[in-house]
C-alpha cells in the first residue's frame, strides 16, 4: 500500500469526521513516503519499551497512521471485537496512573485504551469463545499500534497490569479494557535488549 492509498482511506470521510479531518487529503505528509518504506523487521527488532517522554505533542497524521494500523489487525471473522479509547484530557490521565498500579508514564503525550467489545463478534460460538476473540482482537490490534508507532519514530509502553473497573470509571465505558498503550517522542531511544535463542524459543512438532 503505498502512502496516497493509505491516505485516501483515512480520509475517506466514512463515518470519520470524529476522528480524521474531513477535507479530502492528496498527498501524505513529507517524510510519509520514507515512513511506509521502513523495514518491518528492523522496527520489530528494534523496538523497546520506553517509560521516559518528552512533553512535545505527537503529530495528528502520526497518530491517524496508528489508528489506520490497528485497523488493519487481523480479528476473528473480521468483526474488530475492540474499541479505541483516545485520552486526551489530563485529569482522567491521572486517574489512568491511579487504576495502573500507579505507573507514572501512563500520564504519557497520548494515551489509548484498547477495551473488548464481543458483542460486534457476530459468530455462533459459547459466550467465553466469544470474549476470548474480543480480547485477541484487542490485544492484536493494540500490538499492531505498538509497531507502528516506533516506525513513527515514537516509542510505547504497554501496561498491562490495570484494575479494569477503575479504568472503565475513568473513560466512562462499560467496556471491558485490555491493555493501555502510552505514546510519545522519546528522551532517548533506547537500544534492543538481547531475546532468547531461537533454538530455545521454538519447539518443533513432528
């Protein structure tokens, strides 16, 4: 997909106007053309977690390519069981920090909350099959958010570690959360820690 393509679907004006500006746009930003060319396993292999921000803002056009990605997750049946909470306003920040066991950089430049929403799961299976989608997709599409942030030149921190029932006080949802990704310019990229040896990693079925 080159960056026009991309665009021309972000910009599509398709129940959007919330979210991407509603005037058509052309041509992708400058420097998009060298963005969509980044190597996937260079970004894969070197991204880290980053808990350090700068206080500059993100870009509304880096942002709309990561909504853009986590849209093109892979989800059970293609329903996109999950929804993407935007946190813009600092005082439900701070609350975020409270329900994340207190993690100060959930107070990060920007702040998405990826939540289950199975009842778009339009498929005949049990009810917890069907929460168990929801929280793939969710966790799939926040993955693909991550990555797509460091080849933004952002860095991420994933938490994990949340009281959902505060988190969904905080956001004002009934919707059940999975994951919090805190976004920002980093104070210093940090370098790719050493993984577990591939022989050690897989195991082979025969």
């Amino acid at each position: 997909m080159n960056p026009s393509d991309l665009f021309s679907r972000l910009y599509s004006g398709e129940d959007s106007e919330k979210v991407y500006p509603k005037e058509v746009i052309e041509q992708a930003p400058e420097g998009v053309e060298d963005v969509l060319q980044t190597n996937l396993f260079n970004v894969m292999l070197n991204r880290r977690s980053q808990r350090k921000f700068e206080s500059k803002e993100v870009e509304d056009w880096k942002m709309d390519m990561i909504y853009a990605a986590a849209d093109t997750a892979p989800t059970a049946g293609g329903f996109q069981g999950f929804e993407i909470f935007h946190v813009k306003n600092p005082e439900i920040k701070l609350k975020l920090v409270e329900a994340a066991n207190r993690q100060p950089y959930v107070n990060a430049p920007e702040v998405l909350v990826f939540c289950m929403n199975p009842e778009r799961v339009k498929m005949s299976f049990p009810e917890e099959i069907i929460k168990k989608f929801s929280v793939q997709d969710a966790t799939l599409a926040a993955a693909y958010a991550q990555l797509a942030s460091h080849a933004l030149g952002l860095s991420t921190i994933w938490i994990g570690m949340i009281d959902e029932k505060k988190v969904m006080e905080a956001i004002g949802t009934n919707l059940v959360p999975t994951s919090i990704l805190c976004i920002g310019y980093p104070q210093k990229m940090l370098q790719p820690k050493p993984k577990r040896n591939l022989v050690d990693l897989i195991h082979v079925v025969q």
